[in-house]
C-alpha cells in the first residue's frame, strides 16, 4: 500500500506530499495509478522514504485525453491571464519552496543548500515565462506583388509531453511546464522514476494557482513502465509534441518513436561531453573557482558538467595542486540535511558501479590517482563517491567518451590552441564548453571554432531563463529558455496570403 515513511525532516505542509502516493495527477485531482507500488530510495541512507502507485500504458490515455480537454478551453485563454496565472504559480513554488528543496533532498540527495538552489533556479522560468506570453505576436507583410499582403500567426502546438530525468527534478519540469503553458498548451508530465514526488508538488501547486483541470497532469511510475509509458506519449496521436531531457540513446530512440504515427515537434536536451579548457594566460583562481563549481555541483551529475578537463602543460601542476587543496580542503561528503554538508551522494547505486568502472579504466591506462577514487563509507549507507582527481589523461580512456555523472574531476594535458580545439571536439556531442583566457582574440577563435550549443566564456555557468540552452550534434535538437527561441518550440506559425483589391 502506498505510504509515507517517518522523514528525517518535518514539512511545512506534509499534504502536498501525503496526498501524492496513490500515483496519477489527471484533470487537477489525484487518481489510483494502474500499475503496482515502487519505493522512493533517499540515496543519502539507501532506505525507502515513501511508496507509490505506478502509472502504466493504461493511463497515458487518461492523462493525454484531460490534457486535450483542457487545451480547447485554455488555448483561447488571452496571453495576459497566462501570465498571471503563471506569475501566482510562481509565487506559490516560492512559498514552499523550502518543503520543495527538502523532497529534493530526500530523491535526489542534494545537500540542502543545493535543493534550494535548484528550486530558485526552477523560479526563474516561471517568472521569464510569464513575460513571454505576452511577447509572442505575428507578422504582416508586404509581397513583390503589389496587391499581396501576408498576415502570419502564432499559435500553441497543443497537448506536450514532457519527460524529465532525476538531477535536476524541479528546475526542468517548470522550465517545460511554465514554457508549455505560456504558450497556450497542456501538460502530460512523466517524471524519473527516481523523483516523482517534488514534480507532484509543482503540479498541486499550478492547480492551486488557478489553472484550468487538465491543464498539468503527472504520470509517475516506476523504472519497469517508464518506457512503455514513454513509447505511448511518442505514439499518441493527440501529442502534438515531445519535450525529453535525458540520454543521447534514449533521446534518438524517442525521436523514432514520436514518427511512428503522427510528426510531432521534438526537443530534445541530451548527454554531454563538456570540455573546460584552461589556456596558459587564464586568471587560475577564476577558473579554478569555477571548475570547482561547474564539476562538483550535484556530486557532478549534470549533463552540462566540465567531463574533460584540459590544461595547458606549462600550468598543468599548479592547476592540479590547487584543486587538490581545495577538494580536500572544501568538499564535505555526507547527507543532504547534514549541516556544513557541500557534495551529497549519488542518486543511483548503478551510478557508484559506472563511477568506479571509470577510475579503474583510467588507471588502467596510465592516468594517475591524486585523491579519490573508490566509493565512500565514512558518510553512511547512501551512494557516496569520494570526490576524485585524475591526471595524465587520454583521449582513449572511457572518461573521453562516456559522461562519468559522478565527482571525477579529469585534466588532460595540452600544448597549443588548434591541438586543443581539434582533441575538445573530436565527440559526437556537442552541448556545453567552457575555456578561460585573458586573449580577447583567442577568445572570438575559440568562441566560433567550438562544436556545442552552449559555451561558457571565463565562466562554469552557462544556462538562465533569458538565453536560449540547447545542444548540437547527438546532444539533441531545439532550444529551451531564452528571448522567443524557447517558447518558439512551443508554436506554430500560420501564414495567410491576402490579394488586395486597390480599387476603389
């Protein structure tokens, strides 16, 4: 039976959780889910918080079927009452924002400082979404014809799908959601297996905020039925698009199956391979501030997270010898509600065993182990990984091709910029880099000649509500966020040709 477990930690309001475990969110209230009861694990003690009811195929129609319900009425809700619900929506995340960031704590192990973190990052979609509902408008234009005059239009796409993955549960499905519904569409949610809870509470909360029923539905499940579930969105007819943060394979195998029966509009935020380059002439304590940051943060489970660390030699020691006084001497392992606590466990236990296969390969081949490397049993029974520095790295090693998702910090060596640039995009991803040089020239070269989406210029931070986030190459398709580019993927555009008579 779905049930709530004694918390570590007492909420604010424990019914947006209570209320949660019988599974499905459809048309504004909670529904009894198909499928059999999972366990929700805090990775910070490996013990089952909570229990739950799981989706299955047999409720995608449901949901997609409330969605589409919704979406007739609210599509013709005017762009300013978008906002505004929009805008209350995001107050009410900001008023429970603690008990958000503690269920955040609780799924995906964050220290909670971090969750929080992420629950004001999620805020900043709302609140830019809201101002773009009112930015959307058409066109009219003039034709080389004389007589002709076009008119265009932009309206919603209708019911999206959004799939998120565990690391980043809250920011990612406002950012789709809040996207979604500035546009004038509806919601059919599938949160990780790992994080259904805290996208349960966001949806509570848009119910609250006065948006029609329908209009935001959940369907959490377990790890069994997440892809049937996946497959059935893809497929449904009524979907007009797929919105899917997650793996490059997984992402590829989603793309082929919203083909199979309908086109749909397809984003698509996928893996990365980030390179973080270090140039001779950096400011080092900038850069290695921000590779502390970009590399450590959620235990270094982000797509977007320096994976190839690369150092110019003539510096090489002294970069390695600072971050290894600063790992040892700033990151303290343990459970997210622990006080002082700055790198949390891993999510998954399956992420430990992939985090050590890694180190060993690494070393296998001739890197060098500065600190690290093996799990962690001083914090307890989570999914702890010591936080880890290799050097001596090769571009034959697993860490080269493979996102480790875990707190391995790897430096390569490198001699000149063109060797460099040539080894940083020698991948077939393509979705965040990061380089730091005080050479405004070398700046511009690197800026244009760099084969991602996103490039973080003396910076290990690289994605906000007011600038367009998306990958290229097998990193994924379209843009999230940003002035129009975001919300663009949510529209379509209709075009109307008007002949003139200009005789009166």
């Amino acid at each position: 039976m779905a049930q709530l477990k004694s918390l570590p930690i007492k909420l604010d309001d424990p019914a947006l959780v209570e209320t949660s475990l019988n599974g499905c969110y459809v048309d504004g209230k909670f529904v009894t889910a198909s499928g059999p009861t999972f366990n929700v694990v805090d990775p910070g003690s490996a013990e089952v918080w909570a229990t739950m009811k799981s989706a299955t195929k047999a409720d995608v129609d449901v949901a997609v079927k409330s969605a589409e319900k919704a979406f007739q009425k609210y599509r013709r809700v005017p762009a300013r009452e978008r906002a505004r619900l929009i805008l209350t929506w995001d107050s009410l995340i900001r008023r429970n924002k603690e008990d958000i960031a503690r269920v955040v704590v609780l799924e995906t192990g964050k220290p909670y400082t971090e969750a929080l973190g992420e629950v004001e990052y999620a805020l900043t979609f709302s609140w830019w979404m809201a101002g773009e509902a009112e930015r959307q408008h058409g066109s009219t234009i003039e034709g080389a014809n004389p007589n002709n005059r076009f008119i265009t239009t932009k309206q919603p796409v209708g019911v999206v799908a959004a799939l998120t993955p565990w690391n980043f549960p809250v920011a990612l499905v406002v950012r789709k959601a809040a996207t979604a519904l500035a546009a004038g569409c509806t919601v059919v949610s599938k949160p990780s297996p790992e994080t259904p809870l805290s996208t349960l509470m966001i949806a509570q909360l848009a119910t609250q905020a006065g948006f029609p029923a329908g209009c935001f539905n959940v369907l959490p499940c377990d790890a069994k039925h997440t892809p049937e579930i996946g497959k059935s969105l893809c497929e449904h007819s009524i979907v007009q698009k797929v919105s899917f943060t997650g793996s490059s394979p997984i992402g590829k195998l989603l793309s082929q199956q919203c083909a199979n029966t309908t086109l749909k509009k397809v984003t698509l935020e996928l893996g990365g391979n980030g390179p973080f380059i270090i140039f001779e002439d950096a400011d080092l304590d900038r850069a290695v501030s921000a590779l502390m940051q970009c590399k450590f943060r959620h235990a270094g489970q982000t797509c977007v997270c320096a994976q190839r660390v690369f150092v110019h030699k003539s510096i090489s020691e002294k970069v390695t010898a600072e971050l290894a006084k600063r790992i040892s001497e700033t990151l303290r392992l343990g459970h997210g509600f622990t006080e002082g606590v700055t790198l949390g466990p891993l999510t998954t236990s399956r992420s430990v065993e992939k985090a050590k296969k890694h180190v060993e390969d690494a070393v296998s081949k001739g890197a060098k182990l500065v600190l690290g490397g093996d799990r962690d049993t001083s914090a307890g029974n989570g999914y702890f990984f010591q936080p880890t520095l290799l050097t001596g790295m090769k571009d034959d090693m697993l860490i080269s091709s493979e996102e480790t998702f875990a707190p391995v910090l790897a430096l390569y060596e490198f001699e000149n910029e063109e060797e460099v640039l040539s080894r940083a995009n020698d991948t077939d991803m393509g979705l965040t880099s990061y380089f730091f040089t005080q050479d405004a020239d070398r700046i511009w070269r690197v800026f244009e000649a760099i084969e991602t989406g996103n490039v973080g210029i003396n910076t290990g931070m690289t994605t906000s509500a007011e600038a367009p986030f998306g990958g290229w190459h097998d990193s994924g398709l379209g843009k999230e966020a940003g002035m129009n580019y975001g919300i663009s993927e949510y529209l379509k555009v209709k075009t109307a040709t008007w002949n003139v008579n200009f005789s009166s």
